[in-house]
C-alpha cells in the first residue's frame, strides 16, 4: 500500500509496530507455561540468544533480498513464508496445550 499523506503513513506503522512489539510477549508466556519451573532461565536466555542471532542475519539477507532476490515482495515473501513456518513448527511440537489450574483455582489453601 502507498499513500502520500505523512499522517496516514505514521497511523499505519503505528499500528503495525503495536503487532510487532506484542508478538515476542506471547513467546514468554509458551516459555513459562511449557518450561519446567527450574528451567525457565535456562530456557529464556536460549530463546534470547536465538533471538539476537535472528537480528543480526535478518537485515543482511532482506537486504540482499531486495538488491538481488527480486526487491521488496521477495522479502517479505520470504518473511512471511518464515513466520508461517514458525507459526506451523509451535504447533507441531507443542500440541495441544492445556491451561494449568492454579492452587487458587483448584480450591486448595494456600500458605
């Protein structure tokens, strides 16, 4: 999508970084709900390290993407190909998954 109009464009990443910025949210929450306990910190700093990894080769390959691999469409076709993989490898993995009772919930005492 093009426009001319600066607000309209402002208005649009806007709303795209608020999508943006909630998704690594979610990935924090699979951690502590799939993770055992004593090894959520184990686990969120290999999420991290995957993570930075990620940053560091993502704007190298999109950048030769859009020089070499067919422009703009190209990576974010990639992108989106990618984004469906991961969306698709949770799901396998994962399974089903079902929402832990808390203590509270479960009518027991606490304390």
């Amino acid at each position: 999508m093009h426009t001319a109009n600066a607000h309209l464009a402002v208005l649009f990443i806007s709303i795209a970084s608020v999508f943006t910025f909630t998704i690594p949210q979610n990935c924090w929450v699979l951690v502590r709900d799939v993770v055992p306990r004593n090894k959520v910190g184990l686990t969120g700093g290999f999420v991290h390290l995957i993570a930075n990894m990620a940053g560091l080769v993502a704007p190298s390959v999109t950048g030769w993407l859009v020089q070499y691999g067919g422009g703009y469409p190209a990576a974010f076709g990639v992108t989106a190909a990618l984004a469906v993989d991961a969306a698709v490898g949770v799901l396998a993995l994962l399974g089903p998954m079902e929402r832990k009772r808390s203590a509270v919930q479960a009518g027991e005492s606490i304390g």
